[in-house]
C-alpha cells in the first residue's frame, strides 16, 4: 500500500483496503452497467483499483490512472484520473465514496509525488462531483454530455503540498465518520 494510505485505517482495524481488486470492481460494475470507463485501451494495464472492506464485507471499489503526457517536457508530465468510483447500494450515503477517492488521491501523491501537473475525473454522479468540488476541483461542462469534466491543475509542488495535506486530513475525518456509521449499522442489526 502507498505510504499514507495504509496508516490511514490503523487506527480502524474492521477496514481493509485490497489494491488491484479487479474482482470486486468488475462485481461493483455489473451492478452499474451505464458507467463507462476512460482509460485509453493501449494503457489497461496502467489502471489501478483499490477496494474497500469493513468487517469482511464489500463496500465499495475506485479505479484510477496516471499516464505520462509525451507533450509535456518537465518533471511534471503526468496526470491523474479518477475513472471509477462505485459503492455497493447497500452502503451508499455513508461517505464510502468519498472515502475511496480520497484513498486514490492519496495514492497518486504517494506514487506520482513531484511528478503530476493535473488530476480530473469525468464525474458522472452528482455525489463524485460534489465530492472534487469540495476538494477545490474545477468544473466544466462537456458539452451536451451527461457528466461533467473535474480537475485539479497542480502549477507548482508547493500546490501538491498543499493539496495532498488537504486530502490526507479530509480521508483522517471520512474514515473515522464512515467507521463510525458502520459500525452504528452493525449494532442496529
């Protein structure tokens, strides 16, 4: 696991969160036939997925990129996208989205550190839109497409700092709330 995601569910020993859980992403996406993925059919096998378990049980998968931009000539040639983001229906409106973003923002910076001039993600629900835009992602319509184009342009390292500071906080608060209403959900059954 990236060096800060991993720690971030110490402190919540119920979660566990699986990398290349092609399995649960492909189940989570059976349930979703209409999301469609971005990642450019020459790159599959830069595609990376994180699922995410509490107490054994599926709550939900994320698929991200980050592929080399041959235009750019900088350290910085890289950029991040967020490609799917599905919680199981079960448990949705508990921040297990919110949570998983966060957890593949986190990885980017983790992997990609000095290296990404932008993240995006083409948002197609309107809770993964909230979620960018509460994370000062910019929004843009595309064109009379049913999704909106989210990004985070990075200009300098300092911007990475400071974002991926940002994000480390907010995925500390989430998986605290979502252990909290989990296992609130646990003890009503």
């Amino acid at each position: 696991m990236s060096d800060s995601v991993g720690p971030l569910f110490d402190p919540y020993p119920k979660f566990r969160l699986e990398r290349n859980d092609l399995q649960q992403l492909r189940r989570l996406r059976a349930l979703e036939p209409g999301l469609v993925s971005s990642i450019p059919p020459d790159h599959q096998k830069e595609l990376k997925v994180l699922g995410l378990y509490h107490q054994d049980q599926a709550l939900g998968a994320v698929s991200f990129f980050c592929l080399a931009n041959a235009q750019r000539k900088t350290k910085s040639n890289r950029f991040g996208r967020i490609d799917l983001v599905i919680a199981d229906p079960a448990f949705r409106g508990h921040g297990v989205g919110r949570l998983l973003i966060l957890c593949s923002l986190l990885h980017l910076f983790d992997e990609y550190h000095g290296r990404i001039y932008s993240i995006s993600c083409l948002a197609a629900h309107v809770a993964v839109k909230k979620v960018l835009e509460d994370m000062g992602f910019i929004s843009r319509q595309k064109g009379d497409e049913n999704f909106t184009h989210e990004e985070f342009p990075i200009g300098s390292l300092d911007e990475e700092t400071a974002l991926r500071g940002q994000v480390q906080s907010r995925a500390e608060e989430n998986a605290r709330s979502v252990n909290y209403r989990l296992t609130q959900i646990a003890l009503r059954s």
